[in-house]
C-alpha cells in the first residue's frame, strides 16, 4: 500500500478507543477522513460544540409536541436580505453579547445562509 498523504486520516489504523478530544489533533490540521466515517471523538465534540445552551433552548418548540401542535406554532418570517458575513465567520468561542430572548422576534436567515453554517461547522 502506498504511502497517505500527511493531511489524510486512515480510518482502517484509526483507535476509535480514543475518548478523549485533543483540539490540537483536528482543528486547522488539515485533517479530512470520509463523511460516512467520521471518528467518534469527532463526532462527539462537534456535537458539544453544537448543542443548544440551555437559556437559548428556551426559545424552540417543545420537542414533545405532537405534529399536529407542532404546525398550530407560529414561526418567524424567513428573512429576505442578503448577509455578507461568511458562514466560517460566524462560530466564536465568544460569549453571546445579546439577550437570548432577541430570538423570539428575529427572523429566519435565509436557506443560502443556513447552508453555508452547516458547511463550515463540517456537517456536509
């Protein structure tokens, strides 16, 4: 077998006993490995990193609410301006610097915009 690129994982080698996420190990490395077969220590701290804080989950659905409540809801209007920030630019490990109760009122950013967050979060 000829030798991987350094930027590549070989997942067939990979520990997946690895528990433990390194920030170092991933982030900005260079690292890519199949979408179908991402490690589970990645797929672990993207989903950490990703999760609602509790303050801001208040502001969604209730995920016990049948189908029929569910579409009952009022949902915001899909916004219809452009955004000039990248999709990259937009994660931080900044604290918010605005009252999660700000998303009551805002509406939804555009489908474009939602795809280029789930770009750049390493979803697709």
């Amino acid at each position: 077998m000829s030798p991987q690129p350094p930027d590549v994982v070989d997942l067939q080698h990979c520990n997946d006993a690895i528990t433990v996420w390194n920030e170092q190990e991933w982030i900005s490395t260079g690292k890519k490995y199949p979408a179908s077969d991402v490690p589970n220590v990645v797929q672990k701290a993207q989903s950490n990193v990703l999760t609602v804080p509790p303050e801001y989950a208040a502001f969604l659905p209730d995920q016990h609410l049948s189908i029929t409540e569910f579409l009952q809801k009022s949902l915001p209007a899909q916004a219809s301006v452009l955004i000039s920030q990248t999709g990259s630019s937009s994660f931080s490990d900044e604290l918010p610097n605005e009252d999660p109760a700000c998303l009551a009122v805002r509406s939804i950013p555009p489908k474009a915009w939602i795809l280029a967050l789930e770009k750049a979060s390493g979803q697709i």
